[in-house]
C-alpha cells in the first residue's frame, strides 16, 4: 500500500493532521531550495521526535573515506558526500516557560502544511496545547528567494488562545551539524570565527579537507501584531560554533507575537570575504523587506511557470504530480553555474552523495534544454567537458586504459569517482555512453553545432578510444564483445555483452567519427587545434571501426528481441504479475544472491536502448521487445517508469502509458518505493516531464524540424505545453477532439504533426 495522505490540489502540495509516522517524508516532500542552497521541511522549533535534519549547500561536498568490506585495487579512495550544511533555520520557543515542542504537547490540533508550488513558498499551521494549559494558534512561513539567492526568509507567528503569554525567542545558527549518512562519524566542520552584533549573527566555518569556507548568517525581528517593537536580545550564548539569541516578549490573548529572521549562506566559491558578502546580503535583505521579499519570489516564480508549466484538465492527481516535478527541478538547478549539476536527491536528502549522475545527461538535459535558454544545457555539457582530463585519468589509474581513452565516474562532485561499489562504479560503463548522447541530442534539439568542435568533439574522441580499448574479439563468435559489465539493470552484475552497453559503444564510435570528418570540412582550425592535442591518427580510427562494425548483440531469433545480456533466457522466467505483492520491493525483501539469480529488472534496459535509439528500430521490433520486457520489469528504480510511459504511449498502450505516468509523476508524492523519507529522486523527475511532452505529446526532433503525435489518455480532458524550440516558443495544447500548435514570436514554424506538415503561428493552429 502506498502512501496516501498528501490532499490533491492543482497548485499546493498539502498535509492535513498531525502524524509523527509522517514527519520525515513529509520533510523530504516539502524540501525548498533554490538552486543555490536548499533545505528539508524540518520543523523550526524544538522536534524530539524522529527527524532527518538537512540543509545543503549547492557544490559544497565532504571526500568522505571509502568504508568497504574487501578493498579491491581501483576502488575510489573516498565517497563524496553533499553535506548537512550549518543549521540557520533553528527557533527554540518557550511559551509560559514551556518548550514548544510537537512531540510533546498535550494536543495538536488542525495540523496543515502547504507548499505553495505556484508562488514558491512553505506554509505550516497548526494548534497546540502545552502541557502548563496554554493554547496556541501557530503560523509560519517559509522561503528560500530566487533573486537573493544566499538568503532565506522565516515568518513565525504565535497567537495564544486561552490565555496571556510570556513568549521566549531563541534563534540561533549552529555549525556543530553532523549527517544522517556517514562512513566514519567523522566532523566535517571547522569552526573559524563568530561574530555578533545588533540582532545579527554570523559563524564562519569550513569543510575538512576540502576548505570550502561558509559563512552562516541570521539577522532577528520581534514583531506584535504585525509592528516591529525593536528589542535587543536579552541573552547571548555563543560558542566557537554557535550562536543564539533570547528576546523575551509578552503578548496578550488573541494577540499576535511574531519572529522574522533572515539566514542563509555565503560561500567561498563565490566570494574571497564570505563574512563581508553575509553583511551585505542581510543589508539587502532588510532593505527590501519581507514583504517586497515575498513578492519578488512569487513574480520570480511566475516567469518559471510562465514556460515551464505543464496543464492537465480533469485529473488533479496528475495535475499535482507534474507540477511537483517541475517546481523540485527548478529549485534544484538553475543554470546559472557550469560548476554544478543536478544531484539525483537534490537539496532534499543525503543519499547517494548529492553527487553527478548520468541521470543529468539521460533524463535531465531534455527538460532544461525545452524549459529554459539552451545556454542552461551548454552549461551542463560543459560541466562535463571541464573534467574530462578527470575521466581520462579515471580510465588510466583505475583500469590501467591509455592514450587518453576516457571514463566518466558514475558518481564526481568535481570529475574525480567516487562511487563505492565496484559492481557499478568499474562495470556500469555504460554510463559514458550517455555522456555523448547528450552532445548529440543537444545538437539535435537546438541545432548549435558550435558546442562540437569547441569542446565536444575532444570528449567524443576520448569516450571513442575507451570504448575500442574496452571490448575484446572473440574467435568463437568471430565478433567483439564487451564482457564483465552491469547494464542499467543493476539487479545483475558482472554479466557479458549486455545489449544495450553494446549498441551505445558501437553508436558513440560511428558518432564520433561522422564528427571528426564533419570538424573537419567544416571547421578546420578547430579540427587542427584537437587532433594535434589528442594525437589522433586515421589508422586510429579505423581501429575503432572494425570494433563498432562488428561488435556482438545477443538475440533470440526465436522470440525476435535483443537479450538483456548472454544467457538471460537461462533464467527461471516467472513474470512480474506472478509475483507475490507480499515480495514486494524486491531490493528490501530478498537476499541480493536471490535478486541477481532472477530475471527481474529494475530499470529499462533493453528499453533504454530502444528509447534512445528508436529511429534504429522498427514500431514491430519495439513491440516485442517491450511486452517481453516489461513484464519482468519491478520499476524499483526511479528511473523505470517514464521510458515504459514513453514507449507504451508509442505503442497505443495508452493505459499502461497512464498508469506509468502517473507512477513516475506521483513516485514520492505516494512513495511507491516505501523510502522518500531518505529524499526525493530529482533527477528521475525530468522524466515525467518526457512522459508527457515525448510520450503523449509524441514530440521527437527529426532532420532539424519537430514532430508531433499527439494522444490523451482518457482520463483527462485535455492538455497543454511549452517548448522552446531555437529560439522560438512554441505552445502545444491536446484534447479528445482536437490539437492545437501557437508559435509566440514572430516567425512561422514548420512542424510535422501526425507525418504531414504543418505551419505553426501566432494564430492558433488546429488539426483534428
């Protein structure tokens, strides 16, 4: 049974009730963040309960030391984990003497939280009875701005009901943090220095090892009934890592007591003095006022709405479920940095390290690239570009490849692997095939060739020369092979010529060559500039041919698809649906020998292939391959969901193109996979967004134009979207009876919608 306490609503993510069994889902489900920082919905005051406390930091990360079992040669020497950043939400409250806390009170009653999505804030409500009788009314808001982007915003208000009361502020900002998820218990803090003066405060602190220094920031107002009633602190406890004020104040029944605090980060990797900038940015902020604040964030967040918003009429459920999608990626990248990237938990949890995945390349690039300038996913192929002398060096010392055939880690906070299961982190090489599938995509979509001989083309050639080095002839198949890998289905390891590893190696060498000759006779200067530094030669290239013109896929002819892998069919197949629900996820009800010996499969993978590739394939070859894989197929990875929404709808299964929408699009919302608690899965969120523009929008790019094939599921009554397409945007809107195509600019756009062309303009274009 999933979780179904989250109330539908079109534009707001709420709860209503408290229940402490919920508390840290809920924290992972009402995260905020802003591209720059974010946090989990961890209450302000004192919470004794069950919590998982976590702010982040965006590019701030810990090499925490690598904690295996049996090392093996070629492990990474550390796991870089996002970290739990100082704390500067924390408002301790004494209410006639007594602590304010949730866990405790005698009642708590009409309990609500809301995340605002459409104006982008943090809502939570509720009534208390303390133990010493006193009943209070409680409000807060929060935000974390998109324009100040170093600070954050907290309105605190406390009514009490039945009585009087002498109400204690004690805010505070606390660097003494540890994380939920360490190998070691190891402090990741160094204090450096405190400072404090008139209702501010700062703490200073940086990373061990590797010295990111921040400066943690709150500025403090005590407000009655709206009105700023200017009193000092009438305490100051401080520490070498923390700091707290005390305001006493006493209100009178029905009355309204208020705390307003400012807080926030400055870091080093944006500025030389963090101190000095945390001064300037509360200046900032208390100029603009809470109100102009919270104005600026929900404008700021109309202009993302404005291109981004996916519509959905006639079902709240998915309505909700896109737009939470949508709002978690926006707060979590921005695109204003090519230093960072789009860790698969976000700002909303620790695991996995916060760090880079090929989600980002796979699932992630599509939606910036459609939603945003396609300067944003520049940014993100250059963030990979940047560290590509990291991947050559990851194939060099850590699987002894050489002439600079390189390996993306599947996990880097700075380019370097640091993932620490050898099963994935030396097997699952598939991952540099998604590396130059996002160069080709970016190109395909917005038709900037200029990214290629700039700074592609060199990471094209060192992902080509891992691929030719990694694979091996073998005289009994008189083919090449790839042996010893983990596909996308990591539920098995260490298996031989997995079909899509295969087909992705042999694409990326007949990619990179067609680039090398097209450099070439296009772009001489460049393609003399890169063949001098990477002392590329034809007669290399004609190595990698004979590899990707005869590299091996294993097949059944009998049953007419690819196999998963050599010897897939020698497994006992029991499809899913036989499957007892009691056995359900299998990843935390069975033995992991158990998991790899069946033939169930957590992610597309073959599938992976035919979504990437499909032009290579027939709708038939498609056909059997899905129904045969999918019925294996547990969708225990977040990832699953929208590649099977995708094809199904590409198939007419629209039903089972539904149900898979709505799993993907609802995955944490109901937490199909019984662990949101530990944060959401971001990255996988840009795969809703496919599910609905590639999936029912139908939308592919082909020789430079866009094409459509719209279909609705049922159970909506209608849908709408925006891409935008080389600088023009364009606005699709889908019902039962018709489909219609706006171009908002000044120029027409071809398009071929349902194999026949069409000329989209600022006129509404219909086709029934």
């Amino acid at each position: 049974m999933n979780q179904d306490y989250i109330k539908p609503d079109n534009w707001s993510i709420i709860e209503e009730g408290f229940d402490a069994e919920s508390v840290k889902s809920s924290e992972s489900l009402f995260s905020l963040g802003n591209g720059a920082m974010g946090q989990r919905a961890n209450f302000e005051e004192t919470y004794s309960g069950e919590t998982f406390q976590g702010s982040y930091i965006a590019g701030i990360y810990y090499p925490d030391k690598t904690k295996v079992g049996w090392w093996k040669n070629g492990y990474p020497k550390y796991f870089a984990k996002v970290l739990n950043a100082p704390n500067w939400i924390g408002i301790n409250i004494e209410i006639n003497e007594e602590n304010l806390d949730l866990n405790t009170c005698d009642e708590v009653r009409n309990f609500r939280r809301e995340l605002n999505m459409k104006e982008g804030w943090y809502n939570r409500s509720f009534e208390a009875v303390l133990r010493n009788g006193t009943e209070i009314a409680v409000n807060v808001r929060r935000f974390l701005s998109l324009d100040l982007d170093e600070a954050g915003i907290i309105k605190y208000d406390i009514t009490p009901l039945n009585k009087d009361a002498k109400i204690v502020y004690k805010p505070y900002i606390d660097a003494g943090v540890t994380n939920e998820d360490a190998n070691w218990d190891e402090k990741f803090w160094e204090p450096l220095e405190v400072k404090k003066s008139n209702g501010e405060a700062f703490v200073t602190a940086q990373t061990f090892k590797t010295h990111f220094k921040v400066t943690t920031f709150m500025h403090n107002t005590i407000l009655a009934n709206g009105e700023n009633i200017h009193i000092s602190p009438s305490a100051i406890d401080s520490t070498i890592d923390k700091v707290k004020y005390t305001y006493g104040t006493i209100i009178a029944k029905g009355q309204t007591s208020s705390i307003q605090k400012i807080g926030g980060y400055t870091v080093s990797l944006n500025h030389e003095n963090t101190l000095a900038a945390a001064e300037k940015c509360i200046k900032t902020a208390v100029s603009l006022g809470y109100d102009t604040l919270l104005q600026n964030q929900i404008d700021a967040w109309a202009k993302i709405w404005e291109m981004s918003d996916i519509t959905i009429e006639g079902d709240v459920k998915a309505q909700q479920g896109i737009r939470f999608n949508i709002f978690q990626l926006n707060q979590t990248y921005s695109g204003k940095d090519s230093r960072l990237n789009i860790g698969p938990k976000g700002f909303t949890g620790e695991k996995y390290g916060g760090s880079t995945y090929w989600d980002t390349e796979a699932y992630c690039i599509p939606f910036y690239m459609a939603t945003k300038d396609q300067e944003v996913a520049r940014n993100l192929l250059t963030y990979r570009y940047n560290q590509l002398d990291k991947a050559i060096e990851n194939a060099k010392d850590n699987l002894g490849f050489k002439n600079g055939a390189a390996l993306y880690p599947m996990v880097t906070m700075n380019g370097e692997e640091c993932h620490n299961e050898w099963e994935i982190t030396h097997e699952e090489i598939h991952r540099n095939g998604a590396i130059a599938f996002a160069i080709y995509n970016y190109y395909r979509y917005t038709g900037d060739y200029s990214y290629i001989p700039e700074k592609g083309l060199e990471v094209l050639i060192g992902i080509a020369r891992f691929w030719h080095q990694r694979a091996s002839f073998s005289k009994d198949k008189n083919q090449y092979v790839i042996l010893g890998v983990t596909g996308p289905n990591e539920y098995e390891n260490n298996i031989n010529n997995n079909f899509y590893t295969n087909f992705i190696a042999k694409w990326c060498i007949d990619f990179a060559s067609e680039q090398i000759e097209k450099v070439a006779a296009e772009y001489p200067a460049d393609h003399k500039r890169i063949i001098e530094k990477t002392n590329l030669e034809d007669s290399e290239i004609s190595e990698w041919k004979k590899v990707a013109d005869n590299i091996y896929f294993p097949k059944s002819e009998e049953l007419g698809i690819y196999l998963q892998q050599d010897g897939f069919l020698d497994k006992e197949l029991v499809p899913v649906k036989d499957l007892d629900k009691s056995q359900r996820p299998i990843n935390q009800k069975w033995s992991w020998d158990r998991v790899l010996r069946s033939p169930y499969i957590k992610q597309a993978d073959v599938l992976q292939g035919f979504y990437f590739f499909e032009d290579h394939f027939s709708k038939e070859e498609l056909k059997r391959n899905f129904e045969f894989y999918e019925s294996f197929t547990v969708h225990e990875s977040s990832l699953s969901p929208c590649v099977h929404s995708i094809q199904a709808a590409a198939l007419d299964k629209m039903d089972m193109a539904y149900t898979f929408y709505l799993r993907t699009s609802r995955l944490d919302l109901d937490d199909y996979n019984k662990e949101v608690e530990e944060g959401c899965h971001i990255t996988s969120m840009a795969g809703t967004w496919m599910s609905i523009v590639e999936g029912f929008g139908g939308m592919r790019v082909k020789n430079d134009q866009l094409h459509f094939s719209p279909k609705i599921p049922k159970e909506w009554k209608g849908y709408s979207f925006k891409i935008n397409f080389r600088h023009q945007i364009l606005k699709v809107a889908v019902s039962h009876t018709e489909s219609t195509f706006t171009v908002d600019g000044d120029h027409d756009l071809t398009i071929i919608v349902n194999g026949k062309p069409v000329i989209a303009s600022k006129q509404l274009t219909k086709i029934h």
